[in-house]
C-alpha cells in the first residue's frame, strides 16, 4: 500500500502502517518530500502503540529538529489522536 493510500485510511491505521509513514516522511518516500514534522508524528503515534523501530526513529530524529518543530510535531500526533482511532494491531 503507497503512503497516499496509507494517509486516505487514516482512521484505521495500525502500528507498522504508521511506522512506514514516518519512514516515508523521513526519507522523502514516494514524492520525495522530506518532512522531520510528520515522521516525528506517525513514529510517535507508533511508539504509542508499542512499536519499538518507531520509538528508536522518533529519538533519532528528535535529535536532528528544534525544540519548535517536536513541539508541532506533538501537536500533530494530539490532533490525529483526538479526530481518528487507531485500529489495534492484528
């Protein structure tokens, strides 16, 4: 499944799904559009869920960001938590 498919299905994303977000956003992915912001997002909603490659990623990259942009990024990851519901992992 491409990242655009993967963002159309939010509501129902799992772990991995989320961890491949990030990594799209973190590498550039398939439209090349690097974004620490959102890969700092889809690892944290990851990490939340217990996947431990995104919470090793999100230090990572916390490391490379402002103290600015990991506060939007948090910010990001509340709004997805409070307009979508992660699906449990399968």
């Amino acid at each position: 499944m491409g990242v655009e498919a993967l963002e159309a299905a939010e509501p129902f994303l799992s772990d991995s799904e989320m961890y491949r977000l990030g990594l799209a956003a973190s590498t550039g992915g398939e439209e090349g559009a690097f974004d620490l912001i959102n890969a700092h997002k889809w690892f944290n909603l990851a990490a939340m869920q217990g996947n431990l490659e995104a919470r090793a990623y999100r230090a990572e990259l916390a490391n490379e960001m402002t103290p600015e942009e990991i506060a939007e990024a948090q910010r990001l990851a509340r709004e997805y938590l409070a307009t979508h519901r992660a699906r449990p992992n399968a």
